[in-house]
C-alpha cells in the first residue's frame, strides 16, 4: 500500500512538477543584460599537461559555441504565455516551463517543453517576472521580461 502511494506520488511529481516559487506575471517589460566575459584563474590544459588557455586569458563562453537559441520561460497553465511562446519562438527556440504539465502540453502541441526544476535557471538569469525570454546578445545574453 505505501509503496503505490510512493509510486503515484512520484509519477504526480513527473507529471505536475512543483511550480518555481517567487514569480510573478510580468506587470513591467524589463531588459537585463548578464556580462559572460570571465578571466580564467587557472589555464585550461590538454590531457598531456600542456597549456591550452593560459591563466588570466578573457574568454566568452558565446566565443567557443554557437548559441542561437531563445529560451523562454513561461507558466505552462497560462494558454496566452504557451501561445506566445509557440508563436515567437520558431523551430530554434527552447520552451521552458516554471509552472504546468510538461506532458499534457507536449501532448496538445506536439512540441517539445521542459521544465526548469528547482527555479536554477531562473535564478541564474535573475528573471522575476514571466513570461520571459533570454537570447544571445553580441558577447551577453539578453533577458527580457516582456507583457503580452
């Protein structure tokens, strides 16, 4: 008996995971901009010790892979956020949920969502307001919290 309790519990926790705490519909557009340039503290070496990067080079991680990706975050219960984010988004763009069923709405869109577990993405682009959508931006990332 407890052990189907267990089961359903996790298989609710796949299905509903539990929304990201602290958000709010975007009342006021915002724009931010996160700085990606870092100077590394130690180079980076080869599997044989050789010195790729040397310390104190200024590196950009949009320098070293090809990012074109928007991601947008929205709250998956809300149909003008999952609209919006379907429509602007295009083929390249990665939905991510902060609220809602990842499954029921792959399900009626037949697309593909993800869930951003935890707020960790959310809290490392300091969004604070949904929907949003952060894309690269020359050498940062863009993130805009914007009104639909």
């Amino acid at each position: 008996m407890m052990q189907n309790e267990m089961i359903d519990s996790v298989k609710k926790q796949l299905h509903q995971p539990l929304p990201v705490p602290g958000l709010s519909s975007s009342v006021k557009e915002r724009v931010t901009y996160i700085e990606l340039n870092t100077i590394l503290e130690k180079p980076i070496l080869d599997k044989n010790g050789n010195i790729v990067i040397a310390k104190g080079t200024r590196i950009n991680p949009l320098d070293l892979i090809d990012f074109t990706t928007t991601l947008y975050f929205i709250d998956g219960d809300d149909d003008k956020q999952i609209e919006w984010a379907l429509h602007e988004g295009g083929e390249n763009a990665i939905i991510l949920l902060v609220d809602g069923s990842v499954i029921d709405l792959m399900k009626k869109h037949d697309a593909k969502f993800y869930f951003d577990q935890d707020g960790v993405l959310i809290k490392k682009f300091g969004i604070e307001q949904i929907p949003a959508k952060v894309e690269p931006c020359g050498e940062m990332l863009k993130v805009h919290e914007v009104i639909i």
